[in-house]
C-alpha cells in the first residue's frame, strides 16, 4: 500500500512524499472474503516522524481483531499490538 503524505520530505535520489506500507503474514492466515483496503493509495496528513496514519491499524484490528500484530518503526504503543523500532522508547506487547 501507500501512504501519501501531506508534505515532502528528504530523500537521496527523490524527496519523498510518500511511505510504502506492508502487510505481511506468518504461517497459516485466514483471509477474509473480500480485501479488507478499499484502495490501495491512502492520502493522510504527515504527524511525527515514521508515525503512520491510524486509518491502517484500524483497518488491521476490524478485520483480524484477535490476531498477533506487529508495527514496525512504531512511534507509539497501541493496544493489541506489539510495536518495534522507536529509539527513544521500548515497547512493550499488550
């Protein structure tokens, strides 16, 4: 999927505005019926750095409420999910 921001940002070769976000699974998943993203573009305002839209994990936790989820360059906790990669802070899965 991707993430269009409100504003560009820095980049080596483009200045970016936009993120790539990735959806992956582990082992055996059930998948529902229909696609659970409408579009596969999604335009949101820029937050804080590597904060993403809530749009995505509400997304995420109305089709799958009770499965395992993990975000990655998280900036924050967020119930039922485990969150890695803020430098300032550790996370810890609730």
């Amino acid at each position: 999927m991707i993430w269009v921001k409100s504003r560009i940002a820095t980049g080596y070769w483009a200045r970016n505005r936009h993120e790539i976000l990735i959806i992956a699974k582990r082992g055996k998943f059930l998948w529902p019926g229909t696609a659970p993203f409408p579009d596969s573009v999604v335009e949101a305002p820029t937050r804080e750095h590597s904060r993403k839209p809530e749009y995505f994990q509400d997304r995420v936790d109305a089709v799958w409420p009770d499965h395992r989820k993990l975000e990655m360059f998280a900036r924050r906790a967020r119930k039922g999910w485990a969150a890695w990669g803020n430098q300032q802070k550790k996370f810890e899965a609730v």
